[in-house]
C-alpha cells in the first residue's frame, strides 16, 4: 500500500499547484486594473478552478489516508 500513499501525495500536490495557480492569477488580476465587471468575470471563472483544485487535493489526501490504515 506504499505505492498508494505515494500516488495519493502525487495527486495532493497537483491540487496544490492548481491552488497556487489561482492565487497567482487572481493577483495578477487584480493588478491588472480590470474594471469591476471584468475582475468578476475572471473571479467566477478562477472559481471553477479553485474548487477543481480542492477536489483534488482532498482526494489525494483520502488516498494517503487510506494507504496509511491499510499499510
């Protein structure tokens, strides 16, 4: 079962990228000087990604968690 903590560490760290991703892209949006109507389009769409991202994350943290206790 190490194999499945390692694909589960794996899988967690690409939500962290995607996470880090939005950060970086809502701040340069927000740099951006956007008007309101434009920075809201960008949010609602970084959104959508944000969450992706947290499904992730968290699946790859439920394949650690697993791997652990039957391992």
């Amino acid at each position: 079962m190490a194999a499945l903590v390692w694909l589960g560490a794996a899988v967690t760290v690409a939500g962290l990228v995607g996470l880090v991703y939005c950060i970086l892209s809502l701040i340069k949006a927000r740099n951006a000087g956007l008007s309101d109507e434009d920075l809201r389009a960008r949010l609602k769409q970084l959104m959508a990604w944000n969450l992706g991202a947290f499904f992730v994350s968290v699946i790859g943290l439920m394949m650690v968690v697993v791997g652990i206790l039957v391992g």
